[in-house]
C-alpha cells in the first residue's frame, strides 16, 4: 500500500472522512426521526391508495432517497465530469453540497426538511463519486497500476463505512453499552450551554466533509490529459456491436448490481436472524461487518494480482463464491456458520469490486473514466438502496431463507452474464522488472 501514488492514497483517505460521515448517517437518522424531535403530524397514518404510511416507511424514504439520488445521479455527473474535463472541481463541489446537507439536520423539525437534506447529500454524493473513482482510474501510469489502486483506494473508503456506525453508536449515547443519547457541554471557549449527541453526531459528519475537501483543495490536481481528451461521444452502451452480445461494461454494471443486492439482504431481517441464531445484537453487528472486514484485508492484494495475472479470473471466481455464501446464509442455524458465511461473501466482494473496477479503466477512453467507471458506481449504490426493499418483501412472501435463495439466484445470473460476456484486458501475466 505504501508504495501506491500518493494521490492515491489522499483519495483513499478523502473517501474514507467523507464516508465516515455518510454511514454515521445511516445510523443516526432513524433514531433521530423516532426520538420525537422530527414532526410526523399530518404524514403518519394517511392513507394512500390502502397503503397506511407509517413511522418505519417514513423513515425508509429517508434512507433509500439518497441512494436512488446518488445512483441515478451519477450517470449524469459522470458524463458532465467527462466532457468539462474538472474531476476536482467536482469532487469539492459534492462534498460542500454534502456538508451543507449534514449542517442542516440539527435545525429543522419538519420532516420533509429532513428529507430535502437527505436528498441534497444525495445530490452530493452523486457529483463526489464519478469525478473521484475518475481520478484513481487516471493516476495509474499503466494498466498493470490500475488494479492495485482501486484496491488502495476502496480499502480506506471500506474503512471508513465500516467504522462509522461503531463510532456514531459511541458519539450518540457516550458509549458502548448505553442506550440513551448524551447532552454534551460546549467547551468553555465556546461559552455556556449544551446540546445533544445527535447535533455532535450531525457535526462529526461535517467535520468529515470538510476534511475531505480540505485533502482534496491541497493535495489534488486533475492530470493534465483530463481536459485535453475530454470526450465528445459519451454515450452509455449496452451492446458490443464489434464482437456481438453485451458490453463489458454494461454487464459488469448488471453483475454488480446484482452482487450489491446480495450484500444488502441482510441488513433488513436483525430481527429475525436474531430469533432463528438466538444471538445477540452484537453478535448480528459482527456478521454485518464481516463483509466488509473481509474486503479490507483482500481489496489491495487482489487489486495488485489483477494487474499480474488479468482481471476476469478474478471476477469468475468472486461470483462463482458469492453463489454458495448467499446460499448458506438461508440455510444456517449457528452465530458462527452465519459469521463464516458473511465472511465469504466479503470475499467474494473483494475479488469482484477492484478488478472489475479495473478491467472498465482499461476500457475507457481518453477522458471517458467518469462516464464509465459511473456504470459500476452506480450500480453497486442502486443495489445497495434495493436489496433491502427486497428482502423484506421476500421475508413477507416466503419465509427466512427466501430472500437469500432469491440472492443466490441472482448470483448465479451475474456469474452466467460475466462469464459469457466479460473478456480480459490484461493478456498475458506481467513479467517481473529484474532488479538491479
């Protein structure tokens, strides 16, 4: 890792400040809503079209609107980063928006304010995420580099998601084991006075923007050739019209998709995960963060051996492990066999995500990584906002194991598609520089 560009690695840190803050949000907002301190008068309990609005479907809103807006979003911003060829204009652009949007939260009671804030982090999201993975994309000097920094880079974004919800739980209610939120005091320099752990909770988020941008006004520059190859033909394919069958892209857009639902099934069924493993809400957190513990230990070394022994190897083999490990997870009855299954599925993910990553660099054009690489961003976001949705109309039609079967189903689709249509960028293994 610390022979990796520097750049690189101020981006990787950049990513993991700012997505600190976002997953402290995931935490923070539905026991921000539930605490009374948001007003539901008038919205809870209207009836549309015989479907009853409640607290937790309010509450869902909430959450899903800053993936849809961040996903949809990035197609868009990724063609606009393309032709104005400014990825850092972009990224410090996202991530004000995004600050702003976190500053908002502690002054406002309505809960539709509360959702326009949600939606401009959204907003935010979406212009930070193309022109970012744009720029990792364009730092490697070859193709043979290219592996090895996403695989840096998605490590502290990882890293920083991973650790959030442990560190908003602690900001919230003072520690680990308490369940009610603190007052804090304003320091003395600051006068008297106090306020609650979920303004800290919405200011440590802030803080989290601000020192990304901070990282990225003094140590980011966009390359020279960003502006001066900017595309003019940004269209998205869906078809390879010179070999025939699915774009590369495109169908590594689908299978990510795919795997992200996968990954979020879980998220959805604490309850009764909990009941069927007679567990306890720790032990369900730690299969939770298995996935991504497993992606922080392999996302550099697979990143590296892509660019050594070829990208689609490694992608083959993640899907093709994904199938079981969704698979299982319907089917255990231990804390430990569902913590081992969650395990495998990380790593499943991380010999997915960096290579394929990757292997759509190779295949960008001169000044197309924000229109291509978003393909993939945004398909692992949309999943993400999905999955849960999914499981939990799944658990309601079937049962537990429906909603994991479903994932295994859909693993083996993405596996079928990639195997079939994905061909590798990297042709032969690279040959060791002898050294002197």
């Amino acid at each position: 890792m610390f022979d990796t560009d520097g750049r690189v690695v101020t981006l990787g840190l950049a990513r993991m400040a700012d997505a600190l803050g976002n997953s402290f949000l995931i935490i923070v907002l539905p026991l921000y809503i539930a605490s009374g301190q948001v007003s539901l008068g008038g919205i809870v309990g209207v009836d549309l079209a015989g479907f009853v609005l409640r607290e937790e479907t309010l509450i869902g809103l909430v959450l899903s609107l800053f993936g849809l807006l961040n996903s949809v979003g990035q197609l868009v911003t990724g063609r606009l980063s393309d032709r104005l060829g400014r990825r850092r204009d972009f990224v410090l652009s996202g991530l004000a928006v995004f600050a702003v949007g976190s500053a908002v939260y502690p002054l406002v009671s309505s809960y539709w304010a509360v959702l326009a804030a949600r939606a401009l982090q959204g907003v935010g999201a979406a212009l930070t995420v193309p022109a970012t993975v744009a720029l990792v994309n364009e730092y490697a000097a070859t193709d043979r580099e290219r592996g090895g920094n996403f695989g840096v880079f998605n490590t502290f974004r990882l890293v920083g998601f991973g650790f959030g919800p442990i560190v908003a739980g602690v900001v919230i209610t003072g520690g680990l084991a308490s369940e009610t939120v603190v007052t804090y005091a304003l320091p003395p320099v600051l006068g008297s006075g106090t306020f609650s752990g979920f303004a800290a909770a919405f200011g440590v988020a802030v803080l989290g923007a601000a020192l990304s941008f901070a990282l990225v006004v003094l140590l980011i520059e966009d390359p020279p050739r960003t502006e001066a190859e900017a595309g003019t033909d940004l269209s998205l394919a869906v078809l390879d019209r010179e070999r025939g069958g699915l774009d590369p892209v495109f169908t590594l857009g689908v299978g990510t998709f795919l795997m992200a639902t996968t990954i979020a099934l879980f998220a959805t069924l604490e309850g009764p995960v909990r009941a069927r493993l007679d567990e306890s809400t720790f032990a369900f957190s730690v299969q939770f963060a298995a996935v991504v513990i497993a992606n922080v230990l392999l996302q550099v070394p697979v990143g590296r051996a892509s660019d050594r022994y070829g990208r689609r190897p490694f992608i083959v083999a993640g899907f093709a492990i994904l199938v079981p490990a969704v698979f299982a997870q319907g089917v255990v009855t231990t804390p430990l066999a569902m913590l081992v299954a969650r395990f495998v599925q990380g790593v499943a993910v991380a010999l997915v995500f960096a290579p394929s990553l990757a292997l759509a660099g190779d295949l960008a054009g001169a000044g197309e990584s924000g229109t291509t690489l978003s393909v993939l961003t945004m398909a692992f976001g949309l999943g993400v906002a999905v999955g849960p949705l999914a499981s939990g109309i799944l658990f309601n039609l079937g049962g537990f194991e429906t909603p994991f079967f479903a994932g295994a189903a859909l693993a083996v689709v993405a596996l079928a598609l990639v195997y079939s249509q994905v061909e590798d960028t990297l042709d032969a293994p690279a040959t060791p520089v002898p050294q002197d």
